[in-house]
C-alpha cells in the first residue's frame, strides 16, 4: 500500500509492531537511513526474497527507498509471499522531512 509522507510517518510512530525496511543498496544505506531502519537490498534478487521470507509476517513492515519506486516493488513481492501490511513510503528517503541518522 502506498501512503504519503505523512501518514506513513503518523502510522509508523503510532504501531508498537512496526518494522522500519529499507531497500536500498548497502552504500545507499550508509549514506544515512530513517532511525531503526534495517536494510535488505532489493537489487540482491533471490537473495532479497530469502532474506524477507525470514521475516516475522505478523509484523508491519514500513518500506523504503531512494525515491519510492523499489519500495513500492518489495511491497508487491512481499505481499506475494504473504505478508499482509507492507507500506511504501511514496517520494522515498529523498522527500522525507523527519529525522535520518
């Protein structure tokens, strides 16, 4: 599901079970990330599905990326693997005004 800067951030803050993921390359990733953030890279390919199919599916996942585009792509394969609540950040980090560290 896509959802606007401010929702996703005003859901996020409010759900005790939510998961930070950003799917950024790991270079991306270090250039500074949304606090709590944990990184899968989707260019990995098969990698990347193994490594969300070990996720906690009863978890709600916040997904994003530099612009919203590879974001909105995890959030499509991981509702096919079986994951019910998977937000894209629409605009990506590049847009976000909250904090990054």
């Amino acid at each position: 599901m896509n959802l606007e800067q401010e929702v996703w951030r005003d859901q996020l803050n409010e759900d005790a079970n939510a998961v930070i993921l950003d799917v950024r390359t790991e270079d991306e990733f270090n250039e500074g990330i949304i606090p709590g953030a944990i990184n899968i890279d989707i260019y990995k390919g098969q990698g990347f599905i193994y490594s969300i199919e070990e996720l906690d599916k009863s978890k709600n996942y916040y997904v994003y990326c530099r612009s919203g585009g590879r974001s909105g792509q995890a959030c499509s394969i991981m509702r096919e693997l079986g994951f019910e609540n998977a937000y894209n950040l629409l605009g990506g980090i590049m847009n976000w005004e909250g904090e990054v560290v």
